[in-house]
C-alpha cells in the first residue's frame, strides 16, 4: 500500500510538473519532431545528389565491373550520410531536451572518438575502417558472386558497418565488415566446372567422349550459355571397376549449379541411352 501511495504521490507531482510547463514540453516535442523531419528531408536531398553523381558516372562505365564499383561507392555513401545524420540529430535532441552543456562538455573533453569507446562501441570503429579497406581494396562490390566463409551468395550491399549478401534461398545475411577475414570472389573471372563421371570399365572410351562432347555442346549453344568454352580431357584416371572421364566448361558464375546440374543430367542420360551404364560404385563428381 505504502509503495502505491508513493507512486500516486509522483505521478500527481508529475501532471501538476506539466500544467505548469505544459507550454515548454509543447514547444520542446515540436522541436524535436522539426529536427527529426529535417533530418529526414536533409537525407532524401543528400541520397538524391549522391545517385544522380553516381548514375552520371556509370554513364561512361564501359565494364561490368566499373559498374559495380560505383553501385558499391553509392551504397557506402548512403550509409556514410544515415550515421552522420543519426549522430546529428541525437545530439540536437539532447540539447533540446537540456543536455546542451552535457554534451558540448563532453565532445570538448572525450572527442568523437572517446564518445564511441565510452559507449562500448569500438565494435562499430573496426566495422568501419574494414568496409573502407574492402572499398580501397576491391576486394568485392555490389552485384559480385561471394563466398564469405560458410556464406556464398550475390552481395547486395555494402555499408559503412556492415556486408549484406543474398543466398540462393534469397534469405538475406548481414555480416560485420570487421569479421570478414577470407573472401572467395567468383566474379572477377568465370567460373570452371570440373565434371568427373566414373564409368563402367569395358566401354567403349572413344563413343563415351564423342558423346560427353556433343551432349555439351548441345547444352552450351540450345541455352545460350555464355562464354561456355566446353574442355573435354578425355580418360583422366581408372579405378578398379571404373573409367574416369575429366571435363571442363566455363561458364559465368551466377549460372555455375544450374548448368553443372542440367548438362550431367542431359549427358547421363545419353550415355544410358547408348547402353553405357556406371558401375556398382557409380559417382559423377562436380566441382
């Protein structure tokens, strides 16, 4: 009862608090939403200048991946101007509200830089000096095939803290700049499908490598593939019941697992047609 009584106490001083000030709070709230939308406006207009830039500059881009080099500039930009906004408009509030001297103190006497450590954010300085070297480095850009430890998927964007990569599920992964550690970029060159198939050891050698070949190509040229230079090797290995045929197709990185998956299959299935079976032990490898 006695902890009711004291709250009602506060809460009756509370609203007595704001009839006397109600016209100050009034005032104070209507700054802060000005400062929000302002903010808000100071974006849009900022984002606005930075894609027109951008667009004015891919213009002349000539390659591929000069394009994705200035869709990545234009994402670290982005997220450049959203922090410094934040950051801005927080501080703004709190002179609002009258933290003004609180602030202006401890900015004169920490810095910027002491105001991040105080707040336990040195996660977000490595994060940032990270995405600025993978940006000074090339390592990657927006639109590239990434692998990124155990993530492998299409990156779709690259802010100031953090790497965002779409998977094949379409999910979406974040990952901090600051752990990225081993990049595996498949964009930067096509990619080479290594197909091995194990077959059964008294066929015929030559017929299965007129077969593998034509089969191959025919998938190359009715799809479209580009570049898909097809590499047959002929007999690669034997084994004790099989005949190991190597072949090797270039084709761009994006389409690597559908055209890895439909040409065995279409070549598996010729082969079968023209009674060439596996053995018991049967394995096609792709890599």
């Amino acid at each position: 009862m006695e902890l009711l009584s004291v709250l009602g106490d506060l809460f009756k001083q509370g609203i007595e608090h704001i009839k006397e000030n109600y016209p100050v709070i009034i005032f104070c709230i209507l700054e802060i939403v000005f400062v929000i939308l302002l903010g808000w406006i100071v974006k849009k207009i900022v984002y606005r200048i930075i894609e027109r830039i951008i667009r004015r500059k891919q213009k002349h881009n000539v390659t591929d991946k000069d394009f994705r080099k200035t869709e990545t500039v234009l994402t670290l930009m982005k997220s450049i101007t959203k922090y410094l906004l934040i950051f801005f408009v927080t501080v703004a509030i709190l002179s609002i509200i009258g933290l003004k001297d609180t602030v202006a103190s401890v900015i004169a006497t920490a810095g910027i830089g002491g105001i991040a450590i105080g707040i336990g954010a040195n996660s977000l300085i490595k994060d940032t000096i990270a995405g600025f070297l993978i940006l000074l480095d090339d390592e990657f850009a927006v639109g590239d095939t990434v692998k990124i430890g155990d993530i492998e998927g299409v990156v779709e964007s690259i802010a100031i803290r953090t790497t965002r990569v779409k998977l094949a599920d379409n999910s979406l992964a974040s990952i901090p700049n600051g752990e990225i550690t081993t990049v595996y970029n498949y964009s930067r060159d096509n990619y080479q499908i290594t197909m091995s198939l194990e077959l059964e050891l008294e066929a015929d050698s030559d017929l299965i490598g007129r077969i593998i070949e034509k089969e191959a190509n025919a998938y190359i040229e009715e799809n479209g593939i580009v570049p898909g230079t097809v590499n047959y090797l002929g007999v690669n290995n034997y084994t004790p019941v099989a005949q190991v045929h190597m072949l090797l197709v270039t084709v761009e990185p994006s389409k690597r697992y559908r055209v890895a998956r439909e040409m065995r299959q279409r070549i598996v299935t010729e082969l079968r047609n023209n009674g060439i079976v596996f053995p018991k032990s049967e394995q096609v490898v792709v890599k």
